[in-house]
C-alpha cells in the first residue's frame, strides 16, 4: 500500500474528512521530515513505512478533540501534531513551541515549504513563553509527565481550555500526581489505524482561576 493510499484509509477509519491537497500538504510533510531527519533527529521514528502510521494518524486521532481556534503544540520537536492539524483544520491558529533551536529551525522551514499560513513557531522553554493572547487548547506528545506539562504550560492556557496530552499506556499513575486545581476530564484510548501499541488521550481541565485572561 503507498503512503497515500495509507493516509486516506487511515482517515477514513478515524472518521476524518482530508480533501486531497491536504492529503497531499501532509506527504509533502513526511518527505520534508525524512530528509532533515538524515541529519537532525528529529524523530525516533525512521522507518519510512511507519510514518503514514505514527506520525500522521497518530497526531489525526485527536482531531475529534480539538475545540476552539487556537492551539499551542508544547514540545513539538518534528512538528507533531501540531503539523498535521494545522493542515487538517486551517481556520485553526497553531504554535509551535520547542526548546531546541535545529528542531524550531525545521519547524521554520516546513511552515515556508508548505505554505502554512496558519502557523507559528517559537523557540524557547514553555515556561518562559508569555504570548498576548492565550491558547484555547494545549498539545503534547512524548513532552513529559502530566504534572510537569500542567505545571508550566498552564499560564499559557485560556479560560476553558484544555490541555491534550498523548500518552501511550494509560498513565493512572501520573492521573494521580497532577496539581491541585486541574482535573481530568477523560481519559481515551486511540485506536490508530497501523499503530500496535496502545495509544491513550488524556484531557484536562484547568478551574477559572487559574488560567484567567486571555
């Protein structure tokens, strides 16, 4: 099966609608990967075969759980999922904020390459981002524990918003350690078309008070 034909049943078993250029926007994205990855790790991911799989479909199971119009992805290292979200959704503004300086240049990159307008990219620590406006949702993926992504991402986040952090197995034990004035407001396994490995979104709320303005 090509890459292509793996992303569009892929999606469709998501339930997910891809216009073809989308589906197209997000190839181009896994060549553009796969060539810096040669030099720059990127991911950990390098078997061509599995990238339709754990990097695209992976970061689409949670599009079901993307509400608002702002998205902050924290740690995005090779742009998942904030990359593919963005495409999939593009009335949806998405940032891309990671520490380290050659992953935030491919970051810069594949935004000009892709023309994607509806992207942003900041390199620098999360708990030193102070942007003017507030995120409606908050993504991770492989970033940290649950309490460390509350712990310094949560100025960031808007009142009503949502943290969304993938996890693989389902993480009770992190669950049980977050802060005080969070709570979770569902715990979901993903099936993900191609993945084995079990594949969980855990969704957390923050109360009023502590993520206030924005």
């Amino acid at each position: 099966m090509s890459p292509a034909e793996q992303l569009a049943e892929g999606a469709a078993c998501l339930g997910i609608g891809l216009a073809p250029p989308a589906r197209q926007k997000m190839l181009d994205y896994l060549k553009l990967l796969e060539k810096w990855n040669r030099v720059y790790r990127l991911t950990a991911i390098v078997d061509p075969s599995q990238a339709v799989s754990h990097h695209l479909l992976d970061s689409l199971a949670v599009l079901p759980f993307v509400a608002g119009t702002s998205l902050l992805d924290v740690g995005s290292g090779g742009g998942m999922p904030g990359i593919p979200l963005a495409i999939a959704r593009p009335e949806l503004q998405v940032v891309l904020l990671d520490s380290n300086s050659k992953k935030a240049a491919f970051l810069q990159q594949a935004l000009i390459e892709l023309a994607l307008g509806n992207i942003a990219v900041h390199c620098g620590r999360v708990e030193a981002c102070q942007p003017t406006v507030r995120f409606a949702m908050i993504t991770a993926r492989a970033f940290a524990d649950l309490g460390t992504l509350v712990a310094s991402s949560r100025h960031l986040l808007r009142t009503g918003g949502r943290w969304l952090a993938m996890k693989g197995l389902r993480p009770d034990d992190e669950i049980a350690r977050l802060p005080a004035g969070v709570s979770v407001a569902g715990v979901h396994r993903l099936p993900v078309p191609g993945v084995d490995g079990e594949r969980h979104l855990v969704v957390i709320e923050s109360d009023a008070a502590a993520c206030r303005g924005g």
